[in-house]
C-alpha cells in the first residue's frame, strides 16, 4: 500500500536545466527521482520514468524558495523520516525543507490555489559578485520604479495574457487571474512580486523585460498597455535573465507545511550603501 508524500524544496536553478526532465541535461525532478528510488524502490510492475510532480515546471537558471512537489511512498519510511533522509542523497544545490504525508487524491499541481514569484534587480552602477547569481544587474540607467509600478497594477484580475508567453507551449488559452503584485526599491535593489492562480511559459520572466523597458524609458507605459491587453506577442521581444527570478511560494486551500519551512524562505539582500546608475529622460 502506498502514502502520498508532498515535498517543499529549495534549488539553485544555476546547474539544472529546469525542473522538468530533458534527455541529457540535468533537471531538478531526475535528481530527486534518483534519491526517492534510492530510498523507496519501485516494484518491477510499476516502473515509470518520473515518480515526483511538481506544482510548477521552473525554467533552465530558475531557483526555487518554495517549491512543492508529490510523489507516492511504497516503503516504511514514515512522513516526518523524508526530509532528512534526502537532504542526505542529495546535492548541496537542492534541499527538502519539509515533508508530509497528504491525501491519496492530493496534487502538487492541481491542488494548488495560487504560485507566486519574486523578481530581483540590481540597479547599480557597479557589479556585486555575490548578487550577481540572483539577480539581473542593470547599470545602465536608474530605473523609473513608479512607472514601473503603474504598469504592474494594471495586470491585477483575469486577462488574456498571451502576448506574455514564450513559444512552445501547450496551453489552450492564455487567460489565467493575477491576484497581487508588488513592486519595491530599497536602495539599488528592485524588488517585484507576482502572484497568479498560475502563469503562462515564460511569463513573468517576458514582463520583467517589458517593465524593465519602461523603467529605463525605451518603452510608454501605453504601449505595454496595448501589446498585453491587444495580445501583440510579436512585439515582446526582451525576456529577463533567469537567474534573478525565484518561485517563493505556492499555496494551498489547507496548510501543508509549518510555515517557518513554507513562507518566504528567500533572504532578502541589502546594501548599506547605494551608487546608482545616472538617471535617463522619461519616454513620452
């Protein structure tokens, strides 16, 4: 008889290729697969190729501060024993923060009521090596942050968003609810939170690039307005780096986990002294 038992992991997405498995690059899931047949091997009869499903397929570079993962125990090892027992199979650059055993019916995905995502930004005119990996360094100019925000704001509620997903995906539609957004400055750090029902492919990562365009003038925050809302994919053409963005969270009707392993696990950085970029005309 087999238990369901859901995962709420940490990765630095800098050596993987995503979470999804693809033949011949490493992925978060074949590494975890791997250390859950260590510890729990699957009977000959129900041999597959992924054990662990997960509540969003981050991109090659994406970290991840809150990811939940599902996958079915057919050994002894109690819920509470998962935790520790693969933080010890698996790399440094991946770590269980909690386990628990949940209904047999109950999906990493498909349970999930909301996923949420934090952005970082380093506008500063001189590089930090040790922002660098989780971050996206613009030293060009100082960023317009209010209009920024403004452009942000609008995105709340149900839309079709199409024009903000990457090629190659399989969606039906592009209409998905963003339920909060957040955008926030503390000296040359920026800040942006997002929380959707879910996201398109490449979504946040292609708005980044939009905000960053009107943050430092090159694009009016009308005609971001026009392209999302008027579905003009083929003129966002700038995506952000992956490295600066981190899935935070995704939530549940009923609590999962004790929220000191769930809730904003990912430090904020900051700089006690700021040297920002010069500062550039706003686009008309």
């Amino acid at each position: 008889m087999s238990e369901r038992i859901a995962l709420c992991l940490q990765y630095d997405g800098g050596p993987f290729c995503g979470w999804q498995r693809q033949k011949g690059h490493p992925s978060v899931q074949e590494t975890l697969d791997k250390a859950i047949d260590d510890l729990d091997p699957l009977p000959s009869s129900s041999q597959r190729l992924s054990r662990s499903f997960a509540a969003g397929r981050t991109d090659s570079g994406v970290h991840a501060a809150g990811q939940v993962v599902h996958f079915d125990c057919h050994g002894s090892i109690p819920a509470s024993r998962w935790a520790a027992a693969l933080n010890g199979r698996l790399p440094a650059t991946i770590r269980i923060s909690a386990a628990a055993a949940v209904a047999s019916n109950w999906h990493a995905c498909f349970s999930a009521s909301y996923r949420r995502y934090r952005y970082t930004i380093f506008n500063s005119r001189r590089p930090n090596l040790f922002l660098a990996p989780f971050s996206w360094h613009r030293y060009q100019c100082q960023l317009q942050d209010a209009a920024m925000a403004r452009a942000l704001s609008e995105l709340v509620g149900t839309h079709d968003f199409s024009a903000l997903q990457k090629a190659g995906s399989n969606r039906r539609h592009g209409c998905t609810t963003v339920e909060e957004v957040e955008l926030s400055r503390e000296g040359d750090l920026l800040t942006l939170e997002i929380q959707a029902t879910g996201f398109l492919y490449g979504m946040v990562r292609l708005l980044l690039g939009q905000l960053v365009a009107i943050g430092e003038g090159r694009l009016s925050e009308a005609n971001f307005r026009s392209r999302w809302q008027r579905c003009l994919r083929e003129e966002v053409k700038e995506a952000a780096p992956p490295q600066g963005l981190c899935l935070l969270r995704v939530g549940y009707p009923q609590p999962v986990f004790p929220l000191a392993a769930w809730y904003d696990c990912l430090p904020r950085h900051r700089l006690e002294v700021s040297d920002p970029p010069p500062a550039v005309a706003t686009s008309g």
